[in-house]
C-alpha cells in the first residue's frame, strides 16, 4: 500500500513539476518576445535612418562626377562627411547590438528578423567598405563581426514556422 502512495506522490510530483517548467518556459518567452517589441519600437526610425544614408552617399558621388542634383533633394543631404560617418556609426551599432542580442538569446529572432533582416542586409552590403576600413584602422579586427555572423545565419537558413502547442 505504501509503495502506490510512493508511485502516486511521485507522479504528482514529475508532472507538477513539467507544469512549472512549461509555465517558467511559457513565461521566459513571453518577456524576450515583450522585451523585443520595445526594442523594435525604440528603433523604428532605422529605415528612414538608413535611406538618409544611401540616398546622401547618392547624392554626393553625383555631385563629385559633376553632376546636379534637383533642388528638392538637397533637404536629404547630411551637412558633412562627419555627419555620415557619425550616422553610418550610429545604424552599424544599433545592427550589431541587435546581433549580440540574438546570439546570446536576449531578443526573439524571428521578431528581430520580420522586422530588420532586409533592412540588416541591405545596408551592411552598401556599408561593406566603409566596415573593412574601420576595421584596419583599429585595434580591433573582430568589430561588428556579430553582424556577420547573423546575415551568414540567416542565408544559410529559412525562418521557423511557429507551431500553436501548448509547450511550444
């Protein structure tokens, strides 16, 4: 008799104990997906940020091949060089935060993915040059190598589909 209160208590016990990892996991997923969407929310200007950028470096090569550019198009331009590199800067920082993010489980990927992937890999390929030569003139080669990383992931991968479960 004793034995089946045991193997009763026990059963109870493991799945009291796979309801509360569920919930734990359940709720842990719930955050990062919560903590995500601020972050999203906090850098919805990247886009308008990064066609500032490549519309500036446009307007600036036809302009140094003598070129015009229209005269509604100037209120686009960023005042000097500095100004680029600073906002180049800016949107290369933002990129590999949200890569180290990913990489150590901090955001939701497929959230970050939706809504930055192209935005990610569009600008790093028009910024490549730009990446290559602050590397060779710092001290650091590894600089914004998590962005690497991330796009390399990501071509090598297709996006999950979510599935509905329960302990999904």
């Amino acid at each position: 008799m004793s034995s089946l209160i045991l193997a009763y208590a026990a059963m109870i016990i493991s799945i009291g104990s796979l309801l509360l990892i569920t919930y734990l996991k359940r709720n842990s997923n719930f955050k990062r997906t919560e903590f995500t969407q601020r972050i999203i929310e906090q850098h919805k200007d990247v886009p308008k940020m990064m066609s500032k950028i490549i519309t500036n470096r446009a307007k600036r090569n036809q302009l140094a091949h003598g070129r015009t550019v229209e005269e509604n198009n100037y209120d686009l331009m960023l005042e000097t060089e500095e100004d680029f590199m600073d906002e180049t800067l800016i949107l290369l920082n933002i990129f590999n935060t949200l890569a180290n993010g990913i990489d150590r489980g901090v955001y939701d990927e497929d959230l970050i993915r939706i809504n930055f992937e192209q935005d990610i890999k569009l600008f790093y390929r028009y910024s490549g040059p730009y990446l290559r030569t602050l590397r060779f003139s710092s001290d650091s080669d590894e600089m914004f190598l998590p962005i690497e990383f991330l796009i390399k992931e990501w071509g090598n991968k297709k996006p999950k589909k979510k599935r509905g479960t329960f302990f999904g």
